[in-house]
C-alpha cells in the first residue's frame, strides 16, 4: 500500500523546481546543434543499416535514430544565427495550413482550381500588379513549388509560342538572355527547356544602370524572377521595385522565401494564361468528368491560411521589420548615422520630416532618449538591441496609422 504522507516524499524526494534557470541552462545547451552541418557527404551510409527493416520498427527507435544521426547532418535553416543563401521563412499559419493539406491529402488534379485562383488574385492585389496578371482580369496566376519550376513551365510556354508561329526546325536558333545577375537555375531550366547551351546568353549589367536590361524593346517573352524581393511589393513604399512590371509576360515570386510560407511555394503569373495552358496542358480521359475538372488544389490552403491569419498589415509590417532604414553614411568611432527611409523616391525634406516624426514619437515613450547619435558611458550591447527594437516597433506603429 501507498502512503499519503506528504513528510515522507519531502524527505525523499530534491526540491521541486519547475523552472530552474540553472537546469533549464544545461539541458537547453544539450539540445542545440551546430547551425552548419558538422558531418562530410557521405557519412549517413556509415550510420545506417544497408538495407530497409523486415519487420516494423518502435516509433522510438526511429526518433533515437533522428536524433543520434539525422539532425547532426543537418544545415538549420531556421536558427536565428543562419545568414546563408535566402532566409527559409515559417510562421505557425503556413504550418497549420501544411497539416490540413497533409490530412485531406487530395489530389488536385486540375491546377485552375478555384482557391488557387483566388489565392493568386489576393496577392496579386496586394503586390497591385495590373489586371493583365489577374483573373479578375485578363490574366491569372499558378502556384508552382520553386522558382526553377516556374522559369522553366515560362521558358517551355515561350518556346512553344514561337514553334507555332515559326515552326519546330527554329528551336535550334532560339536564344534566351538573362541578365548577368540572374541565379544559375535559369541555365539548367533553358536546358531542360531544349535549349542549345550556346544559344543561352548572359547579358553584362552594371551598377551604374541599377543592373537594368530593356528588354520590352524586342519582340520577347519578358520573365521577372522576383523570387525573394517580389514580396516586398506589397508595401507601398517598396512597390517601385515593381514598376514596369506590366511590360513583363509574366512574373514569379516565391512566398517561402519572405511571405511566412513553408517551402516549397513558389507564384508564377502570366498575362496570356492560355498560352501556358496550351504548353503544359494534357487532355486524358480520366480527368474529363465534371468533378476532376473543378477539384481544388489544396497546395493554395497554406497561402490563404497566411493571408488571412496574419492580414496585409502584419504581412507588410514582417517585410518593413527588415529594410527601412539606411546607414546614412558609414559608422565612425561609436557614431552611427542612420535614417529611416522607406521610399527613396522621397525628397529630402520630407524624408527628413519623416525621420523628425519617427525621433519624437521614441523619444515621447520616456524609454529612451536620443538625438543624433548612441552611446553612454555605460551603454551595453542589450541597450542598443532594447533600443533598436523600440525604433523599428515604433515605426511599425506610424506606418500603420499611416502617418507616414
Ligand atoms: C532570385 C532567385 N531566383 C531563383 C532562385 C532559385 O529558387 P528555387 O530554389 O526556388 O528554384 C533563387 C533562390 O535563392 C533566387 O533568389
């Protein structure tokens, strides 16, 4: 028999603590793993049996092997310290929308499907891309899984439009161009695409043009990859960047890169929807029945769960978070000249009466007081950090009063 004798635990049992620091410390230093993997190709084979098990293995046997073997070879996307290649963004609605999708499990057969046209419309909105994008328009958008895929679905519509006007023995002269900046995936898609690798140019861009091509001067479909900076055009004072778009055929932008989505979801629109139908379309049997034809793609619930649990507004202040400020001119000793600076279209004055705005209302919350530069005798790291996060809290707030 038991006792309820709360004195004989007392004595046997150490103190209980829930949350002691010092123990939370230790085993919270256990649990992290170097951001880069530690581990040379190759060495999982050394870890792991040959083959796959006979018989059914404890789900506990699989996580120990998790633990012991895969994470040690694996690059943390997601570690606060990782400022590698483009940021792999999450949020907890992306990862909602990723478990729902995973339980239904559907097979959307048909890609026009109808919450993936909608999906398409409300960010194209947001990003105010003409009407030719969209199909409240004359144009509409696909979600893709990366960007490799989408250049490479633009380059084979591209390729089959000019087939059909010049006729198939043309493909050996057809010559693409990409700028010199443009990321190496367009090399391998134009080859996959059947491409000739010497007809493949890289076109010399300098700083001194903004990296610019002109490309609407020719008679050429016109592809912007705004993989990454795409995002950002959904606030306003970051929508310069998409100025011209509609000159372009057809853009893709790639929401797991800085829209909170998990990969992989990459968005591709196109002003001439029919023509990419008409390259990639297959026409089986099997699909022509009524329900094939309007089932829904469920890959577009992860995009819409994002949109609407976070909204435009939280969705641009993410992106402001990131890139307002300018270093006005480079740091000296321990003075440091920044400005805010959310449209470079500004003019000077109005910039500075944005900065002017931006300095009373830190300096109104009694938590800081600056003027034009940082730095007391006794000031640490964590004052500065404490104080940056004030600064971009309180701009987050102005912008979304709109007084700015
Ligand atoms: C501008 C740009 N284009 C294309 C890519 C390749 O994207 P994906 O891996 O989705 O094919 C990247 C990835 O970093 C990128 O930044």
């Amino acid at each position: 028999m038991g006792t309820l004798n709360s004195n004989n635990n007392a004595q046997i049992l150490p103190k209980f603590n829930p949350l002691d620091p010092e123990q939370f410390r230790n085993q919270a230093h256990q649990m992290t793993y170097p951001v880069l993997s530690q581990v040379e190709p190759g060495y999982l084979r050394t870890q792991l049996p040959q083959n796959a098990p006979n018989r059914p293995e404890s789900f506990e046997s699989i996580m120990k092997d998790v633990q012991n073997h895969i994470v040690p070879g694996m690059t943390h996307w997601l570690s606060p310290n990782f400022f590698a290649f483009f940021p792999a963004t999450v949020s907890s609605a992306a990862f909602l929308g990723e478990m729902l999708c995973n339980c239904f499990n559907s097979v959307g057969f048909n890609w026009l499907a109808e919450l993936e046209m909608i999906v398409m419309d409300w960010l194209a909105n947001m990003l105010k891309l003409p009407k030719t994008f969209m199909f409240s328009g004359t144009g509409g958008g696909v979600l893709q899984i990366t960007t490799s895929e989408a250049i490479l679905c633009t380059l084979i519509a591209a390729r089959d439009r000019k087939i059909e006007n010049l006729g198939l023995d043309y493909i050996r002269k057809f010559v693409i161009y990409g700028s010199d900046q443009t990321h190496s995936m367009y090399t391998k898609a134009c080859k996959v695409a059947g491409i000739f690798p010497c007809n493949i140019r890289a076109v010399p861009t300098s700083i001194e043009s903004d990296f610019a091509l002109s490309p609407a001067e020719f008679d050429i479909w016109f592809h912007v990859d705004a993989a990454y900076g795409g995002s950002a055009g959904k606030c306003p004072e970051f929508r310069q960047y998409l100025y011209g778009i509609e000159r372009a055929n057809s853009l893709s932008l790639s929401p797991h890169k800085w829209l909170l989505s998990y990969l992989d979801c990459c968005c591709m629109w196109v002003r001439e929807p029919n023509v990419l139908v008409k390259a990639l379309s297959t026409n089986p049997e099997y699909l022509r029945n009524k329900r094939s034809e309007y089932d829904s793609v469920f890959k577009s619930l992860r995009l819409w769960f994002v949109m609407r649990s976070y909204g435009v507004a939280n969705l641009q202040s993410h992106i402001r978070s990131d890139v307002l400020f300018d270093a006005v001119v480079p740091r000296c000793f321990s003075l440091v000249c920044f400005r805010f600076s959310p449209n470079k279209e500004h003019e000077l004055g109005y910039t500075e009466f944005l900065n002017k705005k931006l300095l009373d209302s830190v300096n109104s919350t009694g938590r800081i007081y600056m003027t034009h530069n940082i730095g007391a005798t006794f000031t640490e790291d964590r004052h500065v950090i404490s104080t940056w996060k004030l600064i971009k809290e309180t701009t987050n707030a102005l912008l979304r009063e709109s007084v700015f």
